[in-house]
C-alpha cells in the first residue's frame, strides 16, 4: 500500500493515469487535484494508523503505510502482477517518483513511542537524508530485500548502495531494540511501582542500550538498590529537592534520627542528600548532553598496557603478540578500527589492561557549569549548603558519569569496528563472488598433500567431473607421476591447472612450473594458478557435497570444488557458509550474528544482481535468490522435474508457496535462455495448436486465469533481461517509441535505435514523455541494450594464469612484480606475489591516483582477486615479511 510522505517539487514527476476500471471506487479521491496527507503516522509493529488525513494539492511519491484507513489501495507496481483490480483501489500517485529532501511535517511513528523521532535519528547516525531514511523504514516493513531495493527503487533511497541499505537497516534494528527494551523496562517498573515521571524522561530519552543499562540499573529486581535509593528510603528526598528549589526553608537538623543508620547525626544526613542530588545530576538529559559536548571538544585518549599477572604467568608467545599494545596510547578521534578489535582481544586474554584517559580538565569545567548554570540554586545557598552542592556535583561525576563515559567510548569504539570489520569483510567477499568465471576450458583442480598425495579432479567447461585421481608427487615419485599427469591432460585437452593454495601448495606449484618451462606437456600450452581452498575442506563433507557427488571420495571432492571455484566462483562459493572463506579480519572477536546476517545479505545481493537461468540452475545457487529460500528454492526445482523447463516468469506465481511478495521480490534477478525455450517450444508445436509463438510482452491488469498448461505458455524476450515484471508495459512502450522489437533484445540495431532517441530528446525529456523516472528507463535501456548472456562480473578481474614461479630468495628491494590481492584489512591489502608469502601494502600506500578509475569503484580500497602491479619496499627474511608499494591496478 502506497502513500506519500513529502512533496514533490513541480515537474519534478507527472502522476500515472488511473485505469478505467478503478475510476467509480475512486471518485472522491480522483479530483483534479489529488488528495495527499500532510501527516502521516506509521505504527511498524502494530499496523493503526490516524485517520486524519488531510489533503494538498502537490503529487508525491509513494512510502509503504500498513493500516485500516488504507488497507483496500494498492502500490502501482504490483498491478504488474495480473492480481484482479476488483478489491483493491490504486493508488492515484506514482511509485516512482523523488520526494523533496525536506520532509515538512510528515513523521513516521513506531509502536514504542520515545522522546526522539526513529528518521530524525536514523539520519544522524548513517548520515543518511531524512527523506530517504522515512523511505527506507517503509520499503523495509513491506519486507523489500536489498538487492530489489538497489536496482528497483533507485529513486526512493538517492541511488544508495547495497552497503549503505544495509547500514541504515542495522541502525535501524538497533534504534527499535531499544524502544523495545526501553517499553518492557517501563512496564516492568510500572508494575513494580517504581516509576516516576522524571525517571520516565530518563528512560524515554535513551538511544543506546548502554544509555538504557546506566538508567534501568539501579531499579533491576535483585539489585541492592544504590546509595540514592537508600537515601529516598530514608525520606532525604524532599530535603535534597529543598535545597535546590528553596533552600532557605531547609533545616537538615530536622531529619536527624539518632537510632536510625544513616539519620544518626548531621554528616549522615548530609551524605544522604549527597548521593539523591548525585543521582539526579548522572540523569539529567541536559547534563549528560553537556558532558558529552565537551568530552568531543577535548582529548580523550585510549590507553593498554600489560597486566601485571600476564606478565608473570602468561603464554610468552601470546604476549609478544600484543607487543605494539604493551605501551599504547592514542586519541580516541585517530585510533583505527583493527586497533581496537586488537586491544578488546589481548584485555579479554587477560594480557593487556585497558582505560579511558579523560583529562582533569573537563571535570574542572564540567564541575563549575553544574554549580553555576545547569543546578544553580533559585534562591541564595548558605555556605554549608553550597558545600553539599559541590560534593555532589563531584560524587555525580566521579562516581557515576565518569564510568558512564568510559563505557560509552568503549562500547562505541567497539560497535564502530565491529561493523567496519564485518563491512569490509563483506566487501572482500563480493569480490570474491564477482570474479570473473572463467568459461569455456577443462580444468584440473589440485588439492595438494604431502602424505596421502595431491588429489586431482578434471572437469569439463560444464562442470561434469570427467575424472579424478591421486598422485604423489612429493614422496620421490615426481618423474613417474609426471607421465601420469601429462597422459590424463592430453586425454582430455585440458590446458589449465587450478593449484589451491593450502598444504604443500608451494611444493606443487613449482613441480608444475618446472615441467611447464621444459615444455614437458607439449603440444599443449599448459598454464597454472593458484586458488584459496578456504572451506574447502568443509564443504567436501557437507550434506550438500553429499548429495551432489554420493560416489566421490571426501579429499577428491574438495579438488572438484578447487577447479570450479575458476570455472565459475560464485556458483561454487555459495555453497560454503561465507565466513569459511576467509577474507575477513578479526572475524572471531564481532559479533557472530551480525557477521552471519551481513555475509548472507551479500550472498544475496552478488547472486541476484549476477542473475541465475532458471532452467539449468542448482537449488543451492537458487536459494540465495531475493526473495527466496531453501522451502521456495526446492519447489521451484521439483515444479521444474514434474512440468518440464519454465517458459517465462509468469509461471513462476505456480510453484507453491510463491506467493505476489516472493513473486515481486525475485523476479527480476530470473533469466531465461530464450534459444533454449524457443527449442522447447519448437518440440511442442503441434500442441501448442494455434496459439502465437511470442505474445506481446508485459500484458498488465488482466485478471489471473486458472494455470495454464506448460504447452500453453509462451517466451516473453523480456524475460532474458533485468527489467522487471512490473516495468514491461512500460518497456514495450518504450520499444513503440524507438521503432524497435523485443526480439532484437541485445543486438547492435536495438543499440542504435535507442542512442538516436536518447540523443534527440535526452533521457529526461524520454522519461518525461513516458510517464516515468529517469532511474527506471536507464534501467529498461540497461536490459535491452545489453547483450544475450551478459554478466556483470566480466569487469571484474579473472585468475591470474602463470607459467613460472618467482623464488622468495629472487626479491630485493625495487623489485617490480605483478601480483593478485588476497585479502583486504583496515591497516592494509595483502597481495599474492607468488612467492609462497603474502606481501602486505601498508593502508598509506593506496591514494585514489594509483586505483583504477576505468571500473566502477565500490569503494576506495582494494577487494580479493584484482590484480596488481607492486614494487617491494623491503623483505624481510627471518620473519618472512615483504612489505610493497602499490604502483597501478591492472
């Protein structure tokens, strides 16, 4: 359901005309000047939205809103569905269209509500518009994936990456756990009688979970109670309030009990009022907010040193480790991400000590702000009252927001490396899903061994294992095992050796190279590289690998998987758990949900833009589609096994539990091989009877028939591009426009036909013209242009295919080399130089000049698989270090 929430700017967006059909249920709400909300109140967990509704006479774009006032409308995408119109009322204002950056008075509520605004926050923390932000909450609680997100709705998020979309989406998870934690601990409290309105504002203002401990601690079933609470207790509360608002009519003599601890004499009264004006002054929003001001504005630093008891009886080994933390300081505004997960690693050991360094300087003037603006007395204090005063802006400080601040600093030091860990591994891992497949050639995998010898596996350019064996050529049988290798290469004119880079890969490498340079292998042209075989080895006993090689040795397979992770990476990687792989750093010490849910969503995202043929594609591939699962995945395949090949994406709304949400989700990241189906459909032509081979493509607003027969159906050439379902009447529209056919998708005419319309009227005056967003016809222009099969992972780099090996003995300073990146850190790229040792470019040696701008950078630094030029600094022999500058990107 569709509703807007800001203006638009005029000519900005030009409304879709409403159908025929829908005009008599909407005829109060279809004037000549539609009818949009000023104000807008989002319940995400309860579904009640106000009724209030007023009206105005600007368009604007839509934001999803669940709700009893519009719970009968419907977005105009999903009419591309063929859903029957008869029960539902479109929406009268486009999908499509760019809200302005200012979002007026429009604001998004939630089930809990608090003393902040959720879009408001959400755009101080990602550093996100507003605007956007409001559209993010909406698509998100439609249950939008990422990847349709990025490619489908482009101009609701700014064009935002899939990085960004997953950062506003955790910071928003966030930001609702906190709401939710902050309304159980009201109920609680106000079950348990403990709630005051002051204490209310307290808790209603938290944004963090450590913001919400330091408030709720006191009042936890089981606690103590702290040094306020015993005062209240007391009955010192109204004696502590005295002497702030009035305290010419306070006599601390009068609440002096002298059998009662803590009432006993006047220092004890004292103390009293003490801790309650302590407590109040550590809750204060104003305060709190004061300090923290002033903490941005001074040098905080983050000290280590070695504890005393690692010292004495800890791992020598596991102490030299933290060398470099053994003495450490550094401005809590320069320390760097892996810094920190380091340090958080050797205090959890046990071997580092680890504190906070505010400076004396910010009690000094905090201390004096407290007592002569935010808590001064209405009325003039009498010096022992001022006293009191002073003791408790101290104790406040000392005791209570001192270790708050630590805390804070601490914990969001810790959350900001985390997430930048998981982000960059992340990052490195869609590199290493995006590298380019390798296609056409029979490959050797080599998974090498020293003992139980190297085990082979020959697979052909469509993945089938055309033999494995075992070689030892390690154990003084080398020249023997030779002959072997070279018969079974020229038996299946197999021409490149994939060597994973585990046990005994530097061995293997040069017993290759060395018969390569004698030209042992003639005629063929041999060629080697070196691939990871991280999770390999898991994968090889997995029910998976099971299941898709049940006669095939455990060791073998994991040779299989090491020469399709060439052929075709990311078909082959999808099926390891991602944080098998390898690419990351600190991956142990983040948090492992976070990790998982961000590995997985990059999985997603990288097989969904790649798109799968959904014909010839394996379950495992299919489950990492947007949109589906392992249920859906797995009834596609069985729907495929009973009813033969899919002809076109309406078929899929037949398989069960595909439902119009599913349906709308995965869509557009299906292909179909269009000679392939129009094969099939050839061998059925005499049951097809007199039914037209291509149908006009993207039919909307008809009502859904029973399903029909697989004979009956018909390819759509639409089908074989990224456009998606929704998007075909306006792409057949723009077809009319240009003159051109649908079934000349991807050649050079459609090419032609399409930049000489471009260049007449431009790409917005195009869009204008048919009614829609220069996001969406980019998109439409994309997938027509494009040739049949293409594949976004052919600007990413392929394998680096050697034919001799370079010795660690071989480098010296200056020594230019070509080399691939291996992983990617925050201090630094760690690149494969083919020495049988990574060498590692310091973070300060890659500048934006040296990276390449032909491709599209998702980022500034470098991923796994891309091939560079190096020139080594220095070589460490006995540490086996090599330290490289970065020269170009290749």
């Amino acid at each position: 359901v569709s509703l807007p929430i800001a203006p638009v700017e005029d000519n900005r967006m030009q409304l879709l005309k409403p159908k025929e059909e829908d005009l008599g249920t909407k005829a109060k709400s279809l004037n000549q000047k539609p009818e949009v909300p000023k104000k807008m109140e989002i319940n995400s967990f309860q579904g009640k939205s106000k009724k209030n509704l007023q009206s105005d006479e600007k368009p604007s774009t839509s934001v999803p809103v669940v709700g009893n006032q519009v719970k009968h409308e419907k977005r105009e995408e999903d009419f591309a569905f063929d859903e029957p119109p008869s029960k539902k009322i479109k929406l009268n204002a486009s999908p499509e269209g760019k809200p302005v950056k200012n979002l007026g008075g429009n604001k998004i509520k939630e089930e809990f509500e608090m003393n902040w605004d959720i879009v408001q926050a959400l755009s101080e923390i990602t550093n996100v518009e507003p605007w956007v932000c409001a559209n993010l909450i909406n698509l998100f609680q439609e249950e939008n994936t990422i990847p349709f997100i990025a490619r489908y709705r482009k101009e609701l998020i700014n064009n935002l990456e899939a990085d960004a979309l997953r950062e506003v989406q955790q910071a928003l998870e966030e930001l609702r756990t906190v709401a939710k934690k902050t309304h159980a601990t009201v109920q609680k409290l106000k079950k348990e009688g403990k709630l005051s309105s002051c204490l209310l504002k307290a808790l209603l203002n938290c944004r963090t979970l450590e913001e919400l401990d330091h408030v709720s601690a006191p009042y936890k079933t089981g606690s103590k109670g702290t040094k306020a609470q015993r005062a209240k207790q007391l009955g010192l509360e109204p004696a502590a309030l005295t002497l702030l608002q009035n305290p010419v009519e306070l006599n601390l003599f009068s609440y002096i009990r002298p059998n009662t601890k803590g009432l006993a004499n006047i220092q004890e009264v004292e103390a009293g009022v003490q801790h309650i004006l302590a407590d109040i002054f550590a809750k204060d929003k104003d305060t709190l907010d004061f300090i923290r001001k002033l903490c941005q504005q001074r040098y905080i630093s983050i000290q280590s040193t070695l504890a005393k008891v690692s010292s004495k009886s800890g791992n020598e080994k596991d102490i030299n480790k933290f060398q470099l933390y053994h003495e450490f300081s550094c401005n809590i505004k320069n320390i760097q991400h892996h810094q920190i997960l380091a340090i958080n690693r050797g205090e959890n050991l046990k071997i580092l000590t680890v504190k906070v360094n505010i400076p004396d300087g910010v009690k000094n003037e905090f201390c004096w702000w407290c007592v002569n603006e935010r808590w001064r007395p209405k009325q003039f204090l009498k010096p022992e009252f001022m006293r009191i005063l002073r003791n408790s802006v101290e104790d406040a400080y000392k005791r209570l927001i001192h270790p708050l601040l630590c805390r804070e600093f601490r914990s969001k030091l810790t959350s900001d490396a985390e997430k930048e860990s998981v982000m960059m591994f992340g990052r490195n891992l869609r590199q290493l899903l995006l590298t380019s497949p390798v296609r056409g050639r029979t490959l050797m995998g080599v998974d090498p061994g020293y003992k139980h010898g190297c085990k082979l596996a020959i697979i052909s350019p469509t993945s089938q294992i055309l033999h494995t064996d075992v070689v030892y050529l390690h154990s003084g049988q080398g020249f023997r095992e030779a002959e072997k290798i070279k018969k079974l290469l020229l038996q299946y004119n197999c021409s490149t050796v994939v060597i994973g880079n585990g046990t005994a890969c530097r061995e293997t490498e040069a017993y290759f190279a060395d018969l390569i340079m004698k030209k042992y292998f003639a005629p063929l042209d041999v060629v080697y590289c070196i691939v990871s075989e991280a999770g390999a080895s898991i994968y090889s006993v997995s029910p998976e690998a099971s299941k898709e090689m049940p006669d095939l040795d455990p060791n073998l397979r994991s040779a299989v998987s090491i020469a399709r992770r060439v052929q075709d990476p990311l078909a082959e990687l999808v099926k390891i758990e991602p944080k098998h792989i390898g690419v990351g750093m600190y991956q142990h010490d983040v948090s492992q949900t976070l990790l998982k849910a961000t590995l997985d969503s990059v999985v997603e995202e990288c097989v969904s833009f790649v798109g799968v043929d959904i014909n010839i594609c394996s379950e495992i591939l299919l489950r990492h589609i947007a949109g589906l699962n392992a249920n859906r995945a797995k009834n596609i395949i069985e729907w495929r096994e009973k009813n033969g090949p899919f002809i076109n994406r309406e078929q899929l709304k037949e398989v069960k539990g595909l439902g119009p949400k599913s349906f709308q989700q995965c869509a557009g990241f299906i292909r179909f091989n269009q000679e392939y189906i129009k094969t099939f459909c050839s061998s059925k032509k005499t049951e097809l009877g007199s039914h037209a081979l291509l149908t006009k493509a993207g039919a909307l607003g008809k009502k859904k028939s029973k399903p029909t027969p697989c004979a009956l159906q018909q390819p759509n050439p639409l089908d074989q591009t990224c456009i998606h379902p929704e998007s075909y009447n306006l792409a057949m529209r723009f077809l009319s426009l240009i003159g051109g056919n649908a079934n000349d998708i991807g050649k050079s005419d459609m090419q032609q036909k399409v930049n000489a319309v471009i260049q007449r009227e431009g790409l917005e005056g195009t869009a204008k013209r048919l009614n829609t967003t220069v996001h969406t016809l980019q998109l439409i222009i994309d997938g027509l242009t494009q040739p049949e099969g293409y594949d976004i992972r052919t600007d990413f780099d392929k394998p680096d295919f050697k034919r001799s090996i370079v010795c660690f003995e071989d480098l010296s300073v200056g020594t230019v080399l070509t080399g691939k990146v291996e992983n990617a850190t925050q201090f630094g790229v760690f690149v494969d130089i083919g020495v049988g040792r990574a060498g590692l470019i310091p973070v300060r040696n890659i500048t934006e000049a040296k990276l390449s701008k032909v491709k599209k950078r998702r980022s500034l630094g470098l991923g796994p698989g891309e091939r560079v030029e190096v020139k080594v600094l220095n070589v460490d022999i006995p540490r086996l270090r090599i330290t490289l500058d970065l020269i170009r990107v290749l």
